[in-house]
DNA sequence: GAAGTGACTCCTC
DNA sequence: CGAGGAGCCACTT
C-alpha cells in the first residue's frame, strides 16, 4: 500500500530514533544535527516533533538534544529535569548553556 | 489536498 | 548578549 505518514509513520520517526539511541553517555547533540544524520538535513524542527511525540517511558536519551546555541529548548519545567539528566551524566551547563565543542557528539 | 504547527536555525538590528 | 523576523522540513488536523 501507499501509506507513508498516515497510519504509523515508523519510517522517519525510528530513523531519529536510532540516531538518538546511538548517542553515547556524557555527549549531547542538537536538534539540526540529530534530523541531518537521520536523514533529514535541515529539518530540526522535525526531530523536535518527533522528541515531543516521544512515549515518557522511552529509554531513549531524548535529554542529550538541545539547540544549536547549546541551550536547552524544552519549556520549564522539563528543562530543568533534562539539565539535571544532563549534568547527571557529567555535561557541565554552565549559566545554562552546554559548550558543544566540547559535548557536542559527532559520528 | 491545503492550512496550521513546532523540544529549530540563521541572519540582522 | 538579547530580541525580532524570515526560512525550512515533515507531521497533524
């Protein structure tokens, strides 16, 4: 059949699902990169979507993506649990905002 | 099939 | 450094 984003679009979904999963522990990755390694080069936005559609039980590590000015995007008062995660596993914000040269992860 | 939406990004002031 | 605006992509309604 044609389907493509009708019933369950579990093609671009579990791409950025993937790539999500591959992000190693103590490295973060902003949204812009995470949609171009999935395959969707300039659709950050999407990545985001697909995040926010994300179950809460998910183990995925959906608090190592943040923006591209190393901030976290996500309204309070996640954001202060996705920083907690953050720092938890050895990322350091510092007023804030992640150094991406140094956490930025890169394949 | 068109219009609306958003956990974005880049450029300019 | 902060605020504002236009551009983009794919999903949702």
């Amino acid at each position: 059949m044609g389907n493509k984003a009708q019933n369950h679009d579990y093609d671009a979904i579990s791409r950025i699902c993937r790539v999500l999963a591959e992000i190693p522990r103590g490295r973060v990755i902003t949204y812009g990169d995470l949609a171009e390694m999935a395959g969707f080069p300039r659709a950050a936005r999407f990545a985001g979507q697909a995040l926010r559609r994300l179950p809460q039980g998910s183990k995925l590590p959906w608090h190592r993506v943040i923006n591209a000015q190393g901030r976290i995007s996500l309204p309070e008062p996640a954001a202060q649990r996705q920083q907690e995660r953050l720092e938890r596993e050895g990322v350091v914000l510092i007023g804030g905002r992640v150094d991406l040269g140094k956490y930025r992860w890169s394949p």
